[in-house]
C-alpha cells in the first residue's frame, strides 16, 4: 500500500473533501494530482472510500481514516520531540479583531517563558473554529459561547460583550428604538453570516420583539461592518469591545434590550504548560479591559 497516497487520504477525510484538503496539505499539490492518487488508492483496496457530493466516508472509509488518524494526528509533535523540541507550537484560532488587536500582547508575554514559542494563528468565526477544535486542528479557540459546549470540548469565559449597532455620523438615525417603531425597516443590516453567533443572537432578540429584519450585506469580520457603514452602506451589527476606537465617520446605537454576547476560550483534552499560561494571559487580558 502506498503511504503517500494514505496520507493525502487523511488530508481529505480530515477536512471533508478533495478541494479543502489541498488548501491544508503542507506542501503543493494541485487537486487533480490528489484525486488522482486517491482513485489509485480506491482501486488497490478495491472499495469506494468517500462518496464526492456531497462528501461523506463509506464505512471501509471511516474505518482506514480512524486506523491512519493517530499516527498523522501525531506526525508533528513527534517529530518535535525527536528533533530535542526545538521549538514550542501551540495554534491558535479567534476573529480578526482578536488576532490583530490583543494576541500580540500575549504572545510577547508568553515568550518570556517560552523563548522557543511557535504560533500557528488561524483567522476564524464561531462556527470554523468550533469545526477546526473538534477535528484538532488547533489547540485553542477564542469564540463566542453559546449554550453549552460540545462533548468533549471545554470552555473558560473570558468577557461579557453588549451587542450594539453602528450608524453613518451622516445618518438621522439616533438610536435603535427609532428603527423599531415602523411597520418596517428599510435601512440595510450589515452583519457577519447569519450562522454566526452574534447575528444568530441578534435575530432570535428581534423575533421576541416580532421584528423582521434579515441580512442584506454580508461580511467575514467585524471590521468589515465598520467599514461598510462609514461608507454608507447600512446600518451594522457589531459589539462594543471595551477600549476598542471607533471611526469617527460612525456612530454607535446602544441595545440595551439584547443580552450581551459571552466570548470564551475552547480546548479538547489536558492542558499543557503553555496552553495553560496562555488562558491564564487571556483571563488577565480580559480583566484589564474590564478595569
């Protein structure tokens, strides 16, 4: 049996298909080479490993990926430990807004006590790092909490964030109770996807108030819902992080009526040291910003 073409099957059992297994592959191969070399694969053991659209394993195929998993999942911290653990990985997932304005800090807080610290920073909302967390593909998400977490994972809430949104300083709008007192709303709602935790929380707080206001301009980042309502695009749904500078070309509406969103830390498993100093570094950032 060949073991490359093993491991590119372990690429596209892990990621859930061809197309997205080529995006995390550690080296370059295009998605024609991989297909092939999977068919290869298939025709050696004589089974269909995976149904293509939409994708889902055959039983011989789930039965090969749980056989191969612990010795790829593996690959890189042996090699690690081989090598005298020359360096310190540790990856990481959270939002724009996260990595850029607050993982700095703690990443230099931490080389202080792991000088060989390696980060691998993924930028992503809820729904992906919750994916990326159960397929082990980071070691910690910084997300939002919503309801319990998923078998296996745990979670230390971090900060209470109130949801708010954001207006043109050109707008008439001067608060949210003027948008809720038609028949209906016109301006445009500018929100991160509707499978999202903060436009999912935002929703289900309309409906209580039997008010039908859906998604007309969606981004990727919270940052992106600034930047469209400073251009005058909409009105944006976003959260009020303590000490966070708005544009001036934006004004901020208060919703006192909507519970605020809980952005926590998630991992599966034991802690090691250096996740550990890493919650304890995210629990002392979030107090500060509280203070």
């Amino acid at each position: 049996m060949n073991i490359h073409h093993l491991e590119l099957f372990y690429y596209v059992a892990r990621h859930g298909g061809i197309s997205n297994a080529v995006r995390n592959i550690p080296y370059g191969i295009q998605q024609p080479a991989v297909s092939g070399q999977i068919l290869q694969l298939e025709d050696f053991l004589g089974v269909t490993l995976f149904h293509r659209r939409p994708f889902v394993l055959t039983a011989p195929g789930e039965e090969l990926f749980e056989f191969i998993r612990p010795f790829f999942d593996n690959l890189e911290r042996m090699s690690e430990k081989i090598r005298g653990g020359s360096t310190q990985p540790v990856r990481i997932a959270a939002s724009s807004v996260i990595l850029r304005d607050h993982l700095p800090e703690i990443l230099r807080n931490l080389r202080t006590k792991f000088p060989r610290l390696k980060p691998t920073l993924r930028e992503g909302l809820h729904p992906q790092a919750e994916v990326w967390l159960q397929n082990q593909e980071i070691d910690l998400a910084i997300t939002l909490l919503e309801g319990k977490p998923p078998p296996g994972v745990q979670a230390l809430t971090l900060i209470e964030l109130p949801l708010v949104l954001l207006v043109s300083k050109r707008s008439r709008i001067k608060s949210a109770e003027e948008l809720w007192r038609g028949d209906r709303i016109t301006e445009t709602l500018i929100s991160l996807p509707a499978n999202e935790g903060i436009a999912r929380h935002f929703q289900a707080g309309l409906a209580r108030r039997g008010v039908v206001w859906p998604i007309g301009v969606e981004v990727d980042s919270l940052d992106l819902v600034e930047t469209y309502v400073a251009n005058e695009f909409g009105v944006g749904l976003s959260v009020a992080i303590p000490k966070a500078e708005v544009s001036g070309k934006v004004r901020v509406l208060n919703l006192d009526d909507v519970a605020p969103v809980v952005v926590a830390a998630f991992w599966r498993g034991k802690l090691t040291a250096l996740t550990q100093a890493f919650l304890d570094e995210l629990r002392r950032r979030a107090q500060r910003l509280l203070t």
